[in-house]
C-alpha cells in the first residue's frame, strides 16, 4: 500500500509544483508532520504555488529571502483574507446590490485621515489613489485652483506627508515592486513640450521614479531615475509594466523602455508608417513569454491578439536615434515626413474576436489581464470593458495553449476555450487602476473585479469568476460623491475618498 512516506520530497514537490493556491498548500501543511517539515524545508512547496504573489511578505522580501520558518505564518494571512474577500456573486445577470448579502468580514480598523497644510489644501479635490507594493505608502492626486493645477504627493498610510512629485498634470501611472515594496518604480506619463527655435511642439514624456525603503517604517529615498520625451509624432500615453520593463503606446505606436538597461525602442504594430488602422485599447504583459497580450481593433472589429517585444539592439538603437535627430534638426515644423522607423516591425498574432457588439465599445474603458497556470503551458486572460449607450458589464476569459519552439521560433498559440458573458446594470460604473468599480443609486460602492483576488482558474460563468467587495456602512454614510478607490489586496489594505475625504480600510 502507497502512502506519503513512499514518496521522496523531490517527487511531492513536483507534484505539488502543479498548479495548487496557496491556501490549498497552507492547509495541506497542516494535514501531516512530513508535509509541515516539508513546508519548512524547502522555498518551492510556496514558491510554485498558482497565487504566490498574495503572501504578504515583509517590505524588501521575497519568499527566497524572508525567513522560512516565519512562510506558514504569512500564508495563514492568505487564507485569512481569501475567507474575507469570498463573495458570492449575483445568481441572475442583474447586479442587485441586496439580493445576495455582503462581504461576510468586517474590516478590522476603518480610519479617516484628516488633512493638514503638510499635504493639501481644504479646498483641493481629491481625485486619484493607488497604494504602492508594501502597503506603507499611497499616491494620491489632488486637483486645485486653475492656477495651481493638479499635484501628486505621496503619503503613509497614516496621513503623514512625505514628498511630492514634481507633476503638474499626468496622464496615467503605474507602480511596479519585485520584493514587496523594498524598491518601488513608479512610471507617469506627462504633457511636455519640445522647443526648436521659434516652434513649440507638445510631446508625451515618461517619467519613472524610484522610491527605495529605509529601516525608519515611515521614511524613503525617492529619486527620478529616468526622463524620456517621445517624438512629437505620436499622441501615445497610455502604460503597461512589468518589473522594469515599461510599455507606452497608443494607436499603433509603441515604445518599449527598460530601466535597468536604460534602453529604448520604437515600434509600430501591424505594419508601416502609413498603416495606421491598427488601434491597440488595452496591454498587459504575458507572465511568462516576451510580449504582451493586447485588445486590438481593426476596420470596426475588436480582437485580442499576442505582439511580441522586440529584442534590445543597444548598438541600431543609437544609430537610429541620431538619424532622428538629425532629421529633426534640419526640418522640425513638418511632422507629417515619414522618419527612419527601426528595421523589423512588430506583427501581432490575432487570437480570438471579442464576442460582443463592438458599437458599445468604441470608447469604453478596457482592463486585459494574463495569468499564467502554474505547472501547464496555459496561460488564462481575461478580458472586461464597461459599455457605453447600454451600461453592462461585459467579459470574456480566453485560455490559451502556448507552444514555444526549442528552435528559438516564434511561438505558436491556440485557443482551448472562450467563455464570453455580459451583465447588464443601470448603475454608474468606471474602471481604476485593477478594478471594476459600480455605484448604486443609493451612493454604495462595489468594486466587482481586482486581478489578484481573482482566482484565474476560474472561467465563464463560475460563481467565483466576478469578485464582488461592498464598502462598510459606516464609510458608504459619509462618502458622499464617490471620486477614487485602491486596494490592496494581498495586505488587505483599501483607500477610499469623495474627494474631500480619505479612508483607509484595513482587514
């Protein structure tokens, strides 16, 4: 008869290594002694799970540098907050915010911070949060008086100010971290301008900084650590990151930048300069493969389609950009000439068409996430927008199966399965930063979506697929106009504001 101790530790982990969640691995833990001396043995019997990246490991950690004894523990934490966050999502298409409860936890510590002269003026309007990996820092964005514009400052999630950035406007942001918020990178777009003579020309700059942790838990170094306009002929502004690798793009423009090599590149999607019917919507990164997996419209169709990053030629890069400037020095007022463009091209790989009416989705917000499945060469992304003329929520999950040729060729994609679902709702939606946020008439909030908490596993019309997060009563009596939320998922941290006040949930 077979039984665990017939098994080396090797062949367990590599059993283990298929797939399993975290709270799947901190339960089976517990079930014997050679699983638990297992778990406090060996890194991979955590490292290898499906949802690794929701341990809530101490800031400047990873789960190969933080004390092993002390995994059990912060995976104990995990499965704390996944019992918070379970939610059951609505049994009809109707989003009814009282048919079927609430989050079944109550936030531990619910705090209003209130302002100071050290962070804003009273009269500034709140209007952008995102907390930044670690959880011990949040950005946030106030409007002011027309001649005093926006500003973006970072606070500690007590309300302490620490510094703001120099931004008067941006675009968009994105935040990126490798061990739990130890060093932090931070990309904005910006409105700049370029001056050649007597010409101004307005130009999109990306500006990433480095926000670096310090021993003193409320104290940081941050520095701006790279500057980089783009060519006055293209309006991208819109972001993708991913460690130290940053996407800027728009139409069929895309600028591929990485920080650590301070290289960058210019492509064009699709085809030449004159083909400008390629529109990219949304990006994200594959977890897995060099490229990124994109929403796509063409001639009147959406799609979602793979486009491969281009490899780093630092050498063609210099040459290329000298030719730029070149030209750009003995004709800079015509715009419309043709520049070099760099020598290979990106083409897409076109996966599947969107499967909803694309005249809802002209100028809807896009969220596009892809999550690898862990011991498998599948990777699942799933896909939502909220529809414009007919409020709905609509979503798609595509699992893709990825074969990467030994030959170093292109890799080749195929689509397992799609599941395609739309949920109509007359309420007030938007879309911020990971999140698919709903208002109801009567001012309560639902965030329905975030990509950590989403188990990725889970397809189609499964009850887990669509996450759903009330706010508590006490916080939804005081918000009054609903401005801007961010959560944190993994610590169970949540900021919230109406623009004149601020909340942090703690769970």
């Amino acid at each position: 008869m077979l039984t665990l101790q017939c098994f080396s530790p090797e062949v367990l982990l590599e059993i283990l290594s298929k797939g399993l969640s975290v709270v799947d691995l901190f339960n089976l833990s517990r079930v014997s002694t050679q699983f638990r001396q297992l778990s406090l043995s060996n890194r991979t019997f955590w490292s290898k799970a499906q949802d690794a990246f929701l341990i809530p490991l101490p800031v400047g950690q990873t789960v190969e540098t933080v004390d092993i004894s002390l995994l059990p523990l912060y995976c104990a934490r995990v499965a704390s907050l996944s019992e918070t966050f379970r939610v059951e999502r609505p049994r009809d298409d109707a989003m009814d915010i009282d048919a079927n409860g609430s989050v079944p936890a109550h936030p531990k510590r619910i705090t209003e911070l209130t302002r100071h002269p050290g962070w804003s003026n009273s009269g500034d309007l709140i209007r952008f949060l995102k907390i930044l990996p670690g959880s011990r820092l949040m950005i946030v964005g106030t409007l002011g008086k027309p001649s005093k514009g926006e500003e973006l400052f970072i606070l500690s999630m007590t309300g302490s100010y620490r510094c703001t950035l120099d931004i008067q406007k941006f675009f968009e942001l994105q935040c990126t971290s490798e061990d739990s918020g130890g060093t932090i990178l931070i990309a904005v777009t910006v409105p700049a301008t370029v001056i050649h003579g007597q010409f101004i020309f307005s130009v999109t700059e990306l500006r990433i900084y480095e926000v670096r942790s310090t021993e003193d838990v409320d104290s940081f170094d941050m520095y701006l650590g790279m500057a980089v306009k783009l060519p006055r002929v293209t309006s991208a502004f819109k972001l993708a990151m991913n460690s130290s690798s940053v996407v800027v793009f728009d139409k069929n423009d895309m600028f591929f930048f990485d920080y650590k090599t301070k290289l960058k590149q210019w492509r064009r999607v699709g085809g030449g300069p004159e083909d400008i019917s390629v529109s990219i919507k949304a990006a994200t990164f594959d977890p897995s493969l060099p490229g990124l997996w994109v929403d796509i419209s063409l001639a009147g169709k959406y799609s979602i389609a793979f486009v491969p990053s281009p490899t780093w030629n630092e050498i063609e890069e210099q040459e290329q950009e000298q030719e730029q400037e070149q030209e750009q020095e003995q004709d800079p007022i015509a715009p419309s000439r043709r520049r070099k463009w760099p020598k290979h091209e990106l083409l897409y790989t076109h996966l599947i068409d969107i499967a909803h009416d694309p005249v809802y989705l002209v100028s809807s917000p896009r969220i596009i996430h892809a999550t690898a499945i862990v011991g498998s060469n599948q990777v699942i992304i799933k896909y939502f927008t909220l529809t414009s003329g007919m409020p709905a929520l609509v979503t798609q999950d595509v699992v893709v199966s990825i074969n990467v040729d030994s030959q170093g060729r292109a890799p080749e994609f195929s689509v397992v399965s799609s599941n395609a679902s739309r949920y109509r709702s007359d309420r007030w939606g938007m879309m911020r930063h990971d999140c698919i946020i709903y208002k109801a008439l009567s001012n309560s909030l639902e965030v329905f979506w975030s990509g950590l908490r989403s188990d990725p596993t889970l397809v189609g019309d499964d009850e887990r697929a669509l996450r759903r997060v009330l706010l508590p009563e006490e916080v939804r009596a005081k918000v009054g106009s609903f401005q801007d939320m961010s959560i944190d998922y993994v610590h169970g941290v949540s900021v919230v504001s109406d623009g004149s006040k601020l909340f942090v949930l703690q769970y």
